[in-house]
C-alpha cells in the first residue's frame, strides 16, 4: 500500500453508522486525502470538512443523495488544520446554518460562528454518540472522537494509516503526544476511522505500534547521544541513513521534537552555536 494510493476510493460506507468522504487532497502530508466521516442514522453529524478543494462539495453532496440524507446535521473539527476545516465555508453554502464547533483553545483566524466543544461532553446524534477526547501532541486543540455504538475512534491526526504523524516545531509536543496516545489506549478501542488512510480494524494494535515507534527511536536518538554531542543534521544522518534524503528534512523535525521532549524531562541538554544549529549532549 502506499501512502498516497490513488485507487483509495472517494466515498465509502465502512459501517452502519459511519460513511466517508473524501477531502480530495492528496500529497505527501495527507496521503490520499482528508477523510471526512459522516456518523449516524437519517441525520448525520459530519467530522472534519477537508482542505476546501473545488470537486469536494459536489462529491460530498452526491455521497449524502445515495445514502437518502439531506444535510448533515452539524459539523464538528478534529483541530484547525486547514487539511481539516478549509471546506466549513463551502458547506456553509450549500447547508447555510449548519453548526460548525471544535475545541477552541490557542484559536486565531477561524471561521466565523464556531462553538466550542469540551473534553468528553458528550454529542449526541441520530443514533450515535460522540465523545470528545482531548489529544494534543499534533496540535494543542487535537481532539479525537470516540463513538460508543462501536468502541470505535475517529482519531483524527493522532493515528494515520500508513504514515506517521508529525510533531510540527510550532504547537506540536511529542510528551503530550505520547499522553494522549496513551490516553485513547484506555479507551478499549476496537476499530480507528483515521483521518488519513484506510480504517484500521485493529485498533489496540496500531496503538501500540505508534507508541513503539517513538520508543525506538527515542532509544536511538540516546544512543547516538552516546557517542558524544552533536546536531541535529547529524543525528539524522545516522538514525536515518536508509531514508530516501528528500525526507530528512521531516526527519530533522521529528528528532527535534523527541529532543525537546527529553530536554523537557532534564534528559538532554541544548547547546547553542552561533553559526549553525545547537549541539546536544546527554546529560
Ligand atoms: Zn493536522
């Protein structure tokens, strides 16, 4: 499978009660495309709008005509990233008054008349009931939704499939990341509707191979540290030696995020250079 797989279908109906749309942006940060989920029985509640691509209302609108529906009922974000809510204006359009809520929290420039949502204040539709679970880490207002009808969780930027998710330098925080990874553990998830990729039927697997991952690398990130100080170019370098160099530079963005986490944790120790990026030693 790769990640930006073409084939991967634009609508689906992975359950009775949850049908998906695609946002109908692929590229090398969303994969085939947002998923955008539509959950419960006549009268929907949409997840996430996609990034506002021309060909998207349309094939949104045509998804909601086969299933016998007429509008979603509101719509609600995982967090603010445009790959999530740049399609709220136009299907604010064609379904003026439709309610439009995430978790408000370090907010600026969003659209206008969007409610908040708090952690796990229960959303109850047509059939189905949501449950916000705050999960930061990929972004300080990440929420996920756990739908008790299935034991299932829309996991938004917290879990992809077939991809791992970025911890960007701006908002990301790879502690709270592994937080909340820990966090929707507990929850007893069977099936992940992801926001990128195909469903993924084992839910408490793909769980643990996300907290594995970071583990191994934060245990190759020390023992490169190990052998002396150094920057982060070089720790790339070696860590990553059998990836293509055109990812080095995402590369370079995740070891700076586990090393911040390990400076946080008084781990690690920062050392500033004046002509080129820090050194960082083990302390
Ligand atoms: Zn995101």
């Amino acid at each position: 499978m790769s990640w930006i797989d073409p084939s991967f279908p634009h609508s689906a109906t992975p359950s009775d009660l949850v049908g998906r749309v695609l946002g109908l942006n692929p590229g090398m940060m969303t994969g085939p495309g947002t998923n955008t989920y539509l959950v419960g029985r006549a009268h929907p509640i949409l997840i996430d709008t996609g990034a506002g691509e021309a060909d998207y209302p349309a094939l949104f609108e045509r998804y909601l005509r086969k299933r016998g529906w007429r509008r979603p009922e509101r719509i609600i974000l995982t967090h603010r990233h445009r790959d999530h809510l740049g399609g709220v204006v136009q299907l604010r359009e064609i379904f003026p008054g439709v309610p439009v809520a995430k978790l408000i929290l370090k907010d600026s420039g969003l659209p206008e008349d969007v409610d908040t949502l708090q952690d796990v204040e229960e959303i109850e539709g047509d059939g189905a009931t949501l449950i916000p679970i705050h999960t930061p880490g990929h972004a300080s207002d990440h929420l996920c939704f756990f739908l008790k009808e299935e034991s299932a969780l829309f996991s938004g930027d917290l879990i992809l499939n077939g991809s791992t998710t970025v911890i960007p330098d701006e908002d990301g925080d790879l502690g709270q990341y592994m937080d909340s990874l820990k966090r929707v553990q507990a929850l007893g998830v069977k099936r992940i509707y992801p926001a990128h990729g195909p469903v993924i039927e084992d839910g408490p697997g793909k769980i643990q191979e996300f907290i594995d991952h970071r583990m191994l690398r934060e245990r190759q990130i020390l023992e490169t540290l190990g052998g002396g100080p150094r920057a982060i170019p070089e720790i790339v370098k070696i860590i990553y030696a059998d990836v293509n160099t055109a990812l080095h530079r995402m590369a370079a963005m995740s070891v700076h995020s586990h090393l911040r986490k390990l400076k946080q944790e008084g781990r690690v120790s920062e050392e500033p250079v004046t002509s080129g990026p820090s050194r960082w030693s083990l302390v």
